[in-house]
C-alpha cells in the first residue's frame, strides 16, 4: 500500500505573547493556519496563499523556523507522511482578518496558557515551542 505524502507551509503569527491560531469544522484542536502546498507554488508562496485562503490574511514573511515530519495525521490518525514548513511572519491587516469555511474559529491564545497545556494543540506547535521558535 501507498503511503500518503504532503507538504504544508504556514505561518506563526506571534502579537503580544499571543499565538494567532484557527480551528476547522473537522479540527478537535487549535492549529497554525496554513495548508497544502500545490503543484507550482513555493514553499514561501503557499504559506502566503494558504493564510489568505484561511482567514484572509495579509502577511509578511520574518524568516523560516524549523520545519516537522510526522506520520500520522492529527486529525484522522490516517498513516501518512506529512511535512510542515514554518515561517515567523507579521500580520499586516489584523483588523481584517476573519474565518473562511471550512475554517469556524480564529483565535489569539496566550503562549503561556499553550505551555500550560490549557487548550489542545496540534503537534506542531507544541513541537516550535520545545524547538524555542514559540516563546
């Protein structure tokens, strides 16, 4: 059997010691907006068109943080090979952004409660925050 492969590219958006995150009508967790990169994109460009797509977002790209391999899908538990591209970026139109169907919620969590483990998170972040790229 073939094993399914992605790559994805997203954002950390970090304001006031707060992680903007959204969740989807199928999430159970809290993630990073962002998705699949697709055919003729960048990883740069996906993350760019992926946020806008998500929460009509306008960013700014800072720099890229580590990026994550896993092998199972958070929100199935399908076996799958899923890459994560990360880029620290600036919000350029806070005032503007807004939830884009399939996404429900957008939300600003204060990165001391994530440490805490108040809200359930998708594996990435918790894994940016031990790599240090959250703080």
């Amino acid at each position: 059997m073939k094993m399914r492969f992605i790559v994805t590219s997203g954002p950390v958006i970090i304001e006031g010691g707060k992680l903007l995150v959204n969740r989807g009508d199928k999430d159970d967790f809290y993630k990073l907006p962002g998705g699949t990169v697709e055919e003729g994109d960048s990883l740069y460009d996906a993350c760019i068109r992926e946020v806008r797509e998500e929460i009509n977002a306008e960013i700014e790209i800072i720099k890229p943080l580590n990026p994550l391999i896993i092998y199972k899908n958070p929100q199935s538990g399908e076996k799958m090979t899923i890459v994560l591209i990360h880029y620290l970026a600036k919000l350029k139109n806070k005032d503007k952004i807004r939830a884009i169907a399939p996404i429900k919620e957008i939300k600003w969590i204060n990165i001391s409660e994530i440490k805490k483990e108040k809200y359930k998170i998708a594996p990435n972040i918790k894994f940016l925050i031990e790599q240090g790229d959250i703080k």
